[in-house]
C-alpha cells in the first residue's frame, strides 16, 4: 500500500486543498504520485443524470484537443508543487471520458494502490440531480480512497513537514 498513489483532480479549490494531504502522505511513503486529469468528452446543458441521458452530445474533436492542452498545462503546475514538496515520482496523465469512470480506468491501468481525491461538498439535493464522482470512486474503487472534504485543505506550504501517524 502506498507504493502508487492516484490523485485526480479538475483544477478546482477543493481538488488543490487536497494537495495537503496527498504531499505528506507521499512523501512519507516514498509512494510515486499519478497526477490525473480527465476532459469530459461529451457535454451536457441540464447537469442531471436523468434528463443528461437524453440531452447529452458529444464535443467537437477540435474542443477536446483544446481541454486536453488545457489540463496539460493545468498538470504542469501540479506537478511542480508536489516536486516542491520532495515529491521525485510524479507522473502527469490526461483522459478523455466520464470522470468517474476515468478514475477507475486508471487506477486499473496504472497499478495504483491508493486514491486521494477531493469532494466538492454539494448539498445532498444537488449531489441527486448532480451526481457525485466521489461516491461513484468510493463505491467502486479496488482500492482504499482517501476522501478530502470540501474546504478543509491547508495550503500546500504548511502540510510539507507533517508526518504521517504509522501508515
């Protein structure tokens, strides 16, 4: 355990804050760190599961290069933080699919042994007609995730030195 640490993230404040907790854990453990980021291939105007089924169209090629590039240089940035912490093994990715699924996929395809993810903290009405990666990733993954509630990162500086408590 510990030895390849899958940490999706979408660029947002919440996904960042859990920088805090992946950087100790995987500098304590010497683990290598897949930094992931999936680009939505289809696009949805009603963000609810029910009616997205329906409405749901794919994106233009040219548009899913574009956010490719875009989360290529977004990764660049997290990469060199978690470098910053003492982190030597991080290893850039970007998928194209359903978030949750993507997730999954990569935890089979790149051997992880360990998820550490942000939740976006909806309320449980939204996350009905949402729907919630999160729950999705814990409900299925092969492995131990560690979920990181929304805003309850501390910046990135100031989690380099923790220890991690007998792992």
């Amino acid at each position: 355990m510990f030895q390849k640490i899958l940490f999706p993230t979408d660029g947002s404040q919440d996904a960042e804050a859990a920088l805090a907790y992946l950087a100790p854990l995987a500098a304590n453990t010497g683990a290598e760190v897949v930094v992931l980021e999936v680009v939505e291939r289809a696009t949805s105007n009603n963000h609810m599961p029910v009616i997205d089924s329906i409405l749901t169209s794919e994106k233009d090629p040219w548009v899913i290069s574009s956010e490719q590039t875009e989360a290529s240089d977004h990764l660049k940035d997290v990469v060199a933080q978690l470098r910053g912490t003492g982190i030597e093994h991080v290893v850039p990715t970007v998928k194209v699919g359903h978030v949750a699924e993507a997730i999954l996929e990569a935890v089979d395809d790149l051997s992880c042994d360990t998820i550490v993810m942000a939740t976006h903290g909806r309320s449980a009405i939204k996350r009905f007609f949402l729907g919630s990666t999160a729950e999705r990733v814990l409900k299925d993954a092969p492995c131990p995730v560690l979920l990181v509630p929304a805003r309850a990162g501390i910046p990135l500086a100031e989690s380099a030195t923790p220890e991690v408590a007998s792992v």
